[in-house]
C-alpha cells in the first residue's frame, strides 16, 4: 500500500493496519526474509507486543517503537495489548456482573430493555433456549454515550434496563474508548515517520474519533445452544482424502442449487433482515 488514504479505508481497516506505508515516490524495499529454521524444528511464536499504559499515555519513543513492531513490523500481528490501565479490572468485572445478572436474573430489566431486533440497541435473546448465533446480548451505541454523544439517526436511542446498568457500561466503555483513541495517537505519529506530513491532512485518530455508531456489545453464551458441524462427515461422503485441509474440502463442495424464488439480492446483517448490523456499520 502506498498511500491508504488515496482510497476508500475503513475504520477496523485503519485500525488494523499491517503494512509499510510509504510515499509514492520510493520504491518498494525487498520484503525481508525470516530467518531460516533447521528441518524438524519449529519458529518460536512472537508474543503479542504489550505497551504498558503509562508509556502509551505519554508516548514515550518506547511506546512508539512498540506501536511500529506491532502495527508495521515484518511480523506483525496488527495488535497490541495494553497493561497496567488503571481500574480497568474493576470496572471490567462490574460491567460483567451486570451483563450476566441482566441476562439470566433480571426478566423484568430484559423487558424494558427490549430491542426491535438484534441489530438494534437494547437486549436480544431468550435464556435458556437461544439459537440465534449472536445469542443473548446486550448492543448499545458506545458513541452515544460518551460526552457530547447523541443518538444515531440509523439504530436510534440506546435502551437500558437501568440507570446505574448505563453508568456501570459507560464507565467501562469510555476507559476502553479513550484508551483506544491513544493507541491511534500513537499510529499517526509512527506514520508521520514514514509518510511526509501525514497528520497535516490526515489523522487515524480522527478517523476512529468521528464515526457516527460504535457498537458495544455483551454477549452471554446459552450452554444450551449446539451447532453441529458435519464438515468431516461431508468430506468422507464426497471421498475426499482425509489428509487434505478443511479448506480444500470446503473448496469442493457442490454448489447450492438456487430456487426460482430465490432472489439474487443477499440481505445485510446478523438477522437477515435486509438492515445493516451495528457491529459492521462504521465500527473501528
């Protein structure tokens, strides 16, 4: 990639970015070569880079050059684990506790707090007997409320069950968020050594910052709902040598037959309701 901002990026796009940038005017370097491995052994594993939160929150030349290796390196994982946030256990645990007592104790909050279907803000799902593969959820609008927030003309209002389950999320939610925006900080000052100028015009912190809807979503698995997955039973009746991948199985079976009825349109979303999901609708 040469320049991401000469197309159309979006925000997980942006916020995963994994490659060298650099101006239209160099040419591309070699790509480096990982170092050879004798026969019968095995690379040892990158572990994930992790900045601790005083670094990231002073961008100190540590947390940069850790920015860089996870987000550009030649063996990046396009993510970074941030440690050492202040609070963020505790606030991690009560959002939790909230979440599963709202799910399998609070009926009456699960009523109040019903959503027009999952895609939409407020609670989805019957515990205990679930099959939707979202499950029993919980979906809010983070960037509503954060402040100066309002309500996405798209999805409308969040819906809570309560006051203090809103304040226990939101409190989460905004140390999350802000901690996130920080990480982008720090991405546009590792690409303004790579790009002349990028943050006169450009900026992924602002990207990140100006989506309308960010979705925040508690999911609470019913143990009850199975899935079952009959890809190796299907692979042994087409004959397919069972040394081969999953994906070349995948790769050989048939085509479904379409129906006359079925129309050629697919539908957007987790419902199948033909309305974009939240969770893909300019999410960073």
């Amino acid at each position: 990639i040469t320049d991401p901002m000469l197309s159309s990026v979006s925000f997980k796009a942006a916020s995963t970015l994994a490659v060298r940038v650099q101006p239209e005017s160099q040419a591309m370097p070699p790509m480096p070569q990982a170092p050879l491995v004798p026969s019968g052994q095995v690379a040892p594993l990158e572990p994930v880079v992790q900045i601790p939160y005083e670094e990231l929150r002073d961008l100190t030349p540590a947390a940069l050059d850790k920015l860089h290796k996870a987000f550009v390196g030649e063996r990046a994982y396009g993510a970074v684990a941030i440690t050492g946030i202040p609070n963020y256990a505790e606030l991690k645990q009560d959002a939790f506790r909230a979440g599963v007592d709202l799910a399998l104790l609070d009926a009456e909050g699960r009523k109040r707090s019903a959503a027009v279907n999952n895609t939409y803000p407020g609670w989805s799902g019957t515990p205990g007997s679930e099959t939707h593969p979202l499950q029993n959820s919980f979906l809010f609008n983070v960037k509503e409320e954060l402040n100066g927030g309002k309500a996405d003309p798209f999805f409308g209002k969040n819906i809570f069950p309560s006051e203090d389950y809103r304040e226990t999320w939101v409190k989460f939610v905004d140390v999350m968020y802000s901690t996130s925006l920080q990480i982008l900080r720090g991405c546009d000052k590792v690409l303004d050594t790579e790009i002349s100028q990028w943050q006169k015009d450009r900026s992924l912190e602002r990207l990140g910052d100006d989506g309308p809807a960010l979705a925040g979503r508690f999911i609470c698995y019913d143990s009850g709902f199975t899935r079952e997955d009959r890809l190796l039973e299907t692979r042994d009746g087409l004959g397919v040598s069972p040394g081969n991948s999953n994906a070349s199985s995948i790769a050989e079976l048939p085509e479904p037959m379409q129906s006359p009825n079925e129309t050629s349109v697919k539908t957007v979303g987790h419902a199948g309701d033909g309305l974009a999901s939240m969770r893909t609708h300019t999410t960073p």
